[in-house]
C-alpha cells in the first residue's frame, strides 16, 4: 500500500490462528519408519531374533524408555503448571508410570510369592477360590484396584468433550494420544485375542511388541507437545480471539 508521502507500507498481516490442521500426519510415517529402523538394527545381528522381542527384550526396553521419559517430562509439568494444568500433566504422569512400571512387570512384586500373606495374585482362581485368601483380603485389593482405575479414568471422562474437539479440529497432541490408545489396542489384539484362533505365535508377539513401540513413541510425543503448549492453552488458541473455554488455564 502506498502513503501519501510516496512510502509504501505493508499491509498488516493478520492475526495467527490455530496450527494447520492434522499437520503431525504428515511426521507419522516419517516417525513410523524410525521405529520399523531401530527394530531392523536389533533383529538383523540378534542370534535369535526371538530374542528381541521377548520379555525384557530390546524392543521392550524401548518401549519403557519411552514411557519412563513421558512420566518424567509430565511429572516436571505437573510441578511447574496450575490450575487444571497441573492436574492434568500429572495425570499423563500417572498413566506413564503405571505403563512403566507394567512393561517392568514391577506388578509381581505384589503377588503372595513376594510380599507373604498380604499379597495378591491376578489370576482368575485366586480370586474366586474360597481358601485362596480372606474375604477381606481380596475386598481390599479390590478397592484398591477401583481407587486405581478412577484415577486413570476420571480425568478421560471429564475431559472428553474438549478433547473430542481437540482431535476433530486436528490438534497434534490429542491426535498422537489418539494414536497412543489405537496402538496400544491393536497390540492387545495382536497376541491376547488373535493367538487363540490358531495363529503362529511368535509373528504375533512380533507384531503385538511393535505396536507398543508405536503406541509409547505415541505417547511420549504427545506429552512433549503437552509440555510446549498445555491443554487449557490449545483449547483458547482453538476457541479463537475473544473466547472463553470452560477449561481452566494455568496462569
């Protein structure tokens, strides 16, 4: 635009908006490649390559380094954020280290065999035989185990709308979380349902074991975004100029 006085002037440019939407797709295969690359560097001078994904494998490995680094970016968010923040990357603390701590199957520590008396078992008969334990026993355990799973589900279940919203308008971080929950799920379906219709075992633990991988990558780069740009924070810059999500930001 030109002046008067000959000078010629830049429109103004106009206000930035939310990222583009879905760009992280664009990085999934790039990210999917590297995981599929360092699984090859394992297999391809292992002896065995059962071996490498087996229990305590070097492809589980991977995945507790990836969930261990997540519950350690989240549990630092969660001392420096407030307000709903701060609840909520410590929550993604929670579900980083219970993940972890699952993948080190630090869960055996609380069998009868380790702790005595007082310990409890996760299979089935246990739980159903009357000489097992006490009735108590297993009442405890069980609140415990309740306690537990609202802890991990309550802020899913309060939060859901918003990042329900998140996701459709195709926020990075609630799209790899997305991604996070799909993997995992395909994992599980994987080895725990598909190994009893007969299928070869090993190609499906194979499989089950890298799409852990995948889910905890997922994982793990969500709650880096989180950290960047928090939840209350990618709800303003979506609600837009003006607006006022009900989620409570950190100051």
């Amino acid at each position: 635009m030109t002046t008067p006085a000959g000078r010629t002037e830049r429109s103004p440019r106009p206000e930035s908006g939310p990222p583009s939407r879905f760009a992280y797709l664009r990085w999934l295969p790039l990210g999917a490649t590297a995981i599929l690359v360092a699984e090859a560097a394992c297999y391809l001078p292992a002896p065995d390559w059962i071996q490498v994904h087996a229990e305590s494998g070097p492809i589980e490995l991977m995945q507790n380094a990836c969930w261990s680094a997540a519950a350690l970016i989240a549990g630092a968010e969660a001392l420096r954020r407030r307000g709903t923040d701060r609840l909520f990357t410590a929550w993604l603390f929670v579900v980083g280290t219970m993940a972890a701590a699952r993948e080190l199957d630090l869960h055996e520590w609380l069998n009868p065999d380790r702790i005595g008396r007082w310990g409890v078992s996760f299979r089935a008969d246990w739980w159903f035989s009357l000489e097992s334990a006490p009735l108590w026993l297993k009442a405890a355990w069980a609140l415990a185990f309740a306690l537990l799973a609202f802890t991990l589900l309550a802020p899913m279940l309060a939060l859901w709308r918003p990042a329900l919203r998140l996701l459709v308008r195709g926020d990075a971080a609630a799209g790899l979380f997305a991604v996070a929950i799909a993997c995992m799920g395909c994992g599980y379906i994987s080895d725990d349902l598909l190994r009893h219709a007969g299928l070869p075992v090993e190609p499906l633990q194979a499989i089950e074991e890298t799409f852990e991988l995948f889910g905890a990558a997922s994982f793990l780069a969500s709650v880096i975004l989180l950290a960047h740009t928090p939840f209350g924070a990618r709800l303003a810059r979506l609600a837009g100029p003006g607006s006022a999500p009900r989620y409570r930001e950190a100051p």
